[in-house]
C-alpha cells in the first residue's frame, strides 16, 4: 500500500493537473477501500468474539445451572456401590414359625389317621421307615393347632400341635377322645420362594402345657346388670346397633370415632348381664365434665334369629361430652390391672375339646386344621 502511494506521488509530479486530480481520487478510493475492508474485519472480528463472548456465557450459565443435577448425579453414583453392596449382601433369614408350624399340623393331623396300609400317606412329611399295625381311621384330628414353635438351631424347629381328637369306638361311631399333644422336630431349607420342610422323626404325644389362671382385670367397680348407669346406657344402645342392626353407631360415639357395625347382623337382640368400670365412684349416676374418660368391661347375652343366646363380653372406652357418655374405643382386649399377674394352674385346666359328633356308618370324620 505505501509503495502505491509513492508510485502515485511520482506521477502526480509528472501528470497534468486533472490526472492529479483523477489519480488522487484513485488513490482515495483505493484507500477507503481499504480503511472499510479493515473496518468490516474488525466488526466480523468482533461479532466473531461477541459470539464467542455468548456462547461462553451461555456455558457457564448451563454449567451453573446444571450444578444441582450434577451434585444428585454424582450422590447416586457416590451411593452406587453401597446399594450394590447391600443387594449382594444375603437376606436375614426370617424366624417366623408359619411354616414349620404348618407343616406340623398337617404332618400330625396325616399321622394320627394314618394306620396299616396307608403309611404312604406319611412320606410328604417324613421319608424314614413307618410300620403301623392298627386300622386306618382309628382316629381322626377334627381340628388342629400348633400351640408353641421354637427354632432350637438354625434352620430347626420343635413344634408343639393340639389337636381335638376323635377315637373310632366299637360301634363305628366316633367318640370324643379330647384335645392331645404332640411334639414334632421339622428341618426347613431353602430360600422363601423355596423353602421346604420335612419331619425328622414321627410326632412324639406329650402332656398339655401348663394352664395359667389370668391376673385381675382393670375393672374394679361393678354396675350390675341394669342400664340406669349413663354409662351402662350408652354401651347398652352402642352394642345393640353394633351386633343386632338397632340404630345407627355414630348416635353413640365421640366425633372423629369411626366404627363399622358386624356385618351381616348376626343378633335380633341383646341384653346386659354385667358391667364393671374402673371407676370409683359406686353411684355414677352423674354424667362428669367434658373429657373424664372411663373404661368399661360390658358382658351381654346376644340372641339370633332362631331364639339362641350366646354370651359375649366387649371392652369399651367411654369419654363424657355435653352432659352425656359416648363411645371413644372398642377395645383391643379388656385392660388388666398394673399390679396383676398371671399365675400357674394344674394341668387339669388345660383347654378341654368340645363333644365330637357321632358318624354313622363307621367313616371317619373329615379332619380340620
């Protein structure tokens, strides 16, 4: 470019004054020429590092924003290895004694109507050698029920079955041969999807366990019979439309108190027999002041549609509100008294079996679990 401009000047001092003039013109426009390539370079070269300025910008503004979900990213795969860790570690067997108590009701329930000829019938439960000598059906277990399960060592469990058992007479009916018990070691292996079980020897019959006589109740003070009580009133009318579908509960409970009546309605009636409170005061015939609560352990006779009475006995929390009583809870189990506990009873006050109905015809009765 300044050799141009030399050349210009050398021959501005040679040319007329017009070529000057028109080589001057030349010259400037050459030269504006170049001061606007450069200037649109510069301004290419700065929207150029505009651009870049923003898509920096831009970037940084991503990454901030991106910053929590990279720290949770992060907190997931930091955590990664424990959860792997902990679905690798094996699973806490489970103490639960369902299924060796199960297992040990069908095995006695099996073993007791089991006799010469059907020892087959044994082999789901026990694969060890069986040799029995007295007829089939000999007895029968019309109901069964595991009473203790105690795992003695990994994986094996001594249970303890009672069952109401039925003993084939002379005649061919069945006779009541009472509740008895039968103790039974089961091995179980396996996973939870997988578990099995199996006898490791026949049942063993042993004596009932020991009966308890229960400790005092948390109802000291006795109503009597009648409803005259405020209290005895309202579980009076509470438990007639509880079991015999007379009126509606929410008459007789506390607001926020929602309790559903026995469905179908298996009682036309109900009366009193007993109620005990564990109030001290033996008059209560006066309702107490808003949010006094009592406990009430109410027993009834509940008569069916077919004139039969049955007794039942309920637990019931009562709170006063408005100068009246009103349910607030029907009761888990009655309460027992603090300083009351249960002692031991002879053994003759182990459960006793209802009669088991004669068979005709000889057949044994179908067993139950």
């Amino acid at each position: 470019m300044k050799r141009a401009r030399r050349k210009a000047r050398r021959e501005q001092q040679d040319w007329p004054e017009d070529s000057v003039a028109e080589t001057s013109e030349l010259a400037q426009t050459e030269q504006d020429d170049v001061d606007e390539q450069q200037s649109i370079g510069w301004k290419t070269s700065t929207a150029g590092l505009a651009g870049l300025t923003r898509l920096a910008r831009a970037g940084t503004w991503a990454l901030i924003a991106s910053g929590p979900l990279i720290g949770v990213m992060a907190l997931f795969d930091s955590s990664a290895p424990a959860q792997s860790a902990a679905k690798a570690t094996p699973a806490v067997k489970s103490s639960a004694s369902t299924g060796p108590a199960g297992f040990a009701q069908l095995f006695v329930g099996a073993y007791l109507e089991a006799g010469e000829g059907t020892e087959q019938n044994l082999a789901p439960y026990y694969s060890g050698s069986v040799a029995l000598t007295h007829p089939a059906g000999t007895r029968s277990a019309l109901r069964t029920q595991a009473m203790d399960a105690r795992e003695v060592s990994p994986g094996y469990w001594s249970v303890t079955v009672a069952v109401n058992v039925a003993a084939k007479s002379k005649k061919g009916g069945y006779t009541d041969a009472g509740v008895q018990y039968f103790r039974v070691g089961v091995q179980s292996t396996g996973s939870d999807d997988t578990r099995a079980y199996t006898a490791v020897s026949l049942p063993a019959q042993v004596a009932a366990p020991a009966a308890l006589k229960p400790g005092d109740l948390g109802y000291p003070t006795s109503r009597g019979s009648g409803s005259s009580d405020p209290a005895s009133d309202t579980a009076a009318s509470f438990l007639k439309a509880y079991v015999a579908g007379q009126g509606e509960l929410d008459r007789y409970t506390s607001p926020g108190v929602h309790l559903s009546p026995v469905v179908p309605t298996p009682y036309t009636s109900i009366k009193l027999t007993s109620v005990q409170d564990n109030s001290e005061d033996n008059a209560g015939t006066k309702v107490p002041g808003d949010g006094v609560r009592r406990r009430l352990l109410v027993s009834i006779d509940a008569t069916d549609a077919d004139g039969n009475t049955f007794p039942l006995t309920y637990a019931l929390g009562l709170t006063a509100r408005a100068g009246r009583w009103e349910v607030s809870s029907l009761d888990d189990a009655p309460a027992t008294a603090a300083t009351s506990k249960p002692s031991s009873a002879p053994n003759s006050a182990a459960p006793s079996a209802p009669s088991a109905p004669s068979t005709p015809g000889g057949s044994a009765p179908p067993s139950g679990s």
